[in-house]
C-alpha cells in the first residue's frame, strides 16, 4: 500500500496532536475506549461490511481449523477505527484460543519480544497493534519467529555472548498497522494473509449504527441513522461516537427517539455538517474559496488565513478534504475541486486561473508527500 495523502494518519490525529478532541477525530479518545469494548462484534457474522476482507479470512480460519492447525499469520493494514482491534480478537474468538495484546512501542528490546513469545500457548494468537513501530532488533527476531517458530536468545555480551536457541510453540500472529506502507517487506512477506481494511460504505455504517443503538438501548429510526451515518467518514468509530452525542440531545432535547431531524439538529450544535466535515474543515474550505478564488494558493498562506498552524491544515483537515475530492495539492499550491463551492454552497468565479481540473476524486497532479 502506497502511503497517499488521502489516508488519516496516527501522526496526523495521534491523541497529543491539535485533532485530540475532535468530534470526527478517528483515533480513540478516552471515552471511546471506556465503551468500545462493550460495542465490539464478537464473530465474523456480527462485523458489518468488509466483506472481501471476511470472506477471505473466514476461508483462512475454517481451514484451519479443519486441518486441526494453528491460523497462518495475518496483517490488517487500515486508517484508525475502521475494526482492525476488533477482527484481531474476532479471529481468536473464531479459533477457540486465547489472546496475548501488545504493541510495537511497548517492545523496546529483543528481550521484551522474546519474553512474550516464549510464554505463549500452543494456538494462541499475538496480537501487535501498531507493528511498524517495533525496534529493528525485535523486527529481527519476529522474522524467525513467525518462520521456524524459533527465537535465539542472546546471553552475555561482547565476543562470550551465545546465542541460545529456543523452540516455540506455534502461535498465530495478528499484526495491524495503520501504515503498511512503512513495513519492511521481510516483514510484510512473512504473513500468510494481508487484509486491506477500507472505508466504510455510508449503509454499512447505518447498520454499525442501529447495532450500536440497541446495545446501548437507544431507539433508533432508519433516517435517523442514515443521517449519523452520511456524517462519519467511512469509520465506525466516529460513528459510535457521533451516535453517543446524538443520544445526548434526543434525551435532553426531545423523547428519547432519534430521528433524522434529531440527528441533523444534534451534529449541527457539534458543528459537524451532512459530509462530515467540522468547524476546522469548512475553515480551511472556506478561506481557499472566498479569500483565494479556489486557489491555487500555497499551504502557509492558507494557514494563516485560518490562524492555525501548518501542521494542523496539512495533517488534521487536508486528508479527509482531498479524500471528499473536495480539496487538491498540486504542485503549484492548494486548490478547491468544483465539488467544493457546490459543498459551501458557494458559486465559483467564471475564467481565470483557479478551480481545479481535477475529477470527483481530486487525485490529479497530486504530490506525493
Ligand atoms: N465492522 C464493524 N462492525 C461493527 N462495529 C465495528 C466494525 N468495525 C469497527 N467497529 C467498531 O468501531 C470501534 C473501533 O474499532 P477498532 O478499535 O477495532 O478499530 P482499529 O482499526 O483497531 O483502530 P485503531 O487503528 O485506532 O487501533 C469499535 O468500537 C468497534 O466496535
Ligand atoms: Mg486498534
């Protein structure tokens, strides 16, 4: 996978970074963690959508099990909250085996990587959440690891050190990552199974949404949840989180039921508009249409005309602007899509240098920073 501008990044919207509170922020912040595991799909039928990735891995698992054997190793490459944590502990839950959860930053050393493996049980799955973030010598070790099922434990230090081999019991490794383009392909080859996990169709996460509203008890009508839906940019997580603030308003505001005025009512307050894009989003939208003309206009200027840094324009709102088409970056600065001024409502300038000749996809003369 290529690492494109498109894709919401952890550095982008890592919990430190200016998008650590936002409404349609797609890493989980502390409330989503405290209910994200009541909401988890326990088996391969209850995860919504996806289905090329289920397809597969349910062929995979029942293979394996039908062999009496230990699931190949499996990679889930996908942007924040689009299920990877979840299908992790799905498989486990599907294999009949217990899980071990780690992730690359805890592994600091060989030592820490040979510790975890060498108590595993036979069949259990290790799961390693953010795995291009391990150090290079426990990356080293996993490669034999995952192979031979075998690690060398080094005793002793200088020219009297000794490699100690030993013997593993198989397990099955679940690595996810949201960046599969930084993995070592020696890594990446090592795996039996890469799953692609995509964005989420807009009736996919309506479904996510009515799931989640009956195990948190909320009533629920269909437009209601197709309204949440259009707002969550492909991911349920933002979904889930978006249907909590909704839940709010309808209890305090109106009988308890969410409906699509409810909905629409409730995510208007939260200032996040029917594509998803919020008060930051139509900031930088905005400034490129009314104060530049569509652009193009370079990224500092565009910065300054919304009084945020660089950083947040180009990594907290441009990804999902120029994921929308809404947004390119070309080579001679930023431009709005004509899909842009229809969004703000907005007529473009007739003539002239600006507006972009791009597709609906926004994905012409793109940089590839
Ligand atoms: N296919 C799905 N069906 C129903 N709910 C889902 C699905 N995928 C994800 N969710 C819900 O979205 C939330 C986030 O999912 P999860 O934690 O698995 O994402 P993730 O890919 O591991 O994110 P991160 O990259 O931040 O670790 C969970 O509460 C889960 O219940
Ligand atoms: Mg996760």
């Amino acid at each position: 996978m290529n690492r494109d501008d498109t894709t919401d990044t952890p550095a982008a919207e890592g919990p430190a970074g200016p998008a650590a509170e936002r409404l349609v922020g797609s890493v989980a912040d502390r409330d989503d963690q405290a209910v994200e595991a009541a909401l988890r799909p326990k088996d391969l039928d209850e995860f919504i959508g996806q289905e090329k990735v289920r397809e597969q891995l349910d062929l995979v698992l029942r293979a394996a099990r039908a062999r009496g054997a230990t699931a190949d190793h499996v990679l889930l490459s996908g942007a924040p909250g689009l299920g990877k944590t979840t299908l992790s502990m799905i498989i486990a839950a599907e294999m009949g085996a217990p899980i071990r959860i780690t992730s690359g930053p805890a592994i600091q050393h060989a030592g820490d990587l040979a510790a975890i493996l060498s108590s595993l049980q036979e069949g259990e799955v290790l799961f390693l959440d953010e795995i291009h973030r391990m150090s290079r010598p426990a990356e080293e070790m996993l490669y034999m690891a995952m192979e031979d099922f075998r690690v060398d434990v080094i005793v002793g230090k200088g020219p009297g050190a000794t490699a100690i081999p030993l013997e593993l019991p198989p397990f099955t490794l679940v690595g996810a990552t949201t960046r599969a383009g930084l993995l070592p392909p020696p890594l990446r080859d090592r795996f039996g199974f890469t799953a692609h996990m995509e964005y989420y169709e807009p009736a996919e996460l309506q479904r996510v949404i009515h799931r989640s509203a009956s195990l948190l008890d909320v009533e629920i009508d269909p437009d209601g949840a197709a309204e949440i839906a259009g707002r969550s940019r492909g991911t349920p997580r933002i979904a889930n989180r978006l249907l909590r603030r909704v839940r709010d308003y309808a209890q305090v505001k109106a009988d308890g039921v969410i409906t699509r005025e409810i909905s629409a009512a409730a995510l208007g307050v939260y200032e996040v508009d029917g594509r998803g894009l919020d008060r930051l989003d139509r900031a930088v939208l905005e400034a490129l249409l009314k104060l530049f003309g569509g652009g193009p206009v370079g990224l500092s200027t565009l910065a300054v005309a919304v009084g945020e840094e660089r950083e947040t324009v180009e990594e907290v709102a441009e990804p999902f602007l120029v994921r929308e088409g809404l947004l390119a970056r070309t080579p001679r600065g930023r431009v709005a899509t004509p899909a842009a001024w229809v969004h703000l409502g907005l007529t473009a300038p007739t003539g002239g240098g600006s507006g972009a000749r791009t597709g609906a996809n926004g994905q012409q003369d793109l940089f590839g920073t």
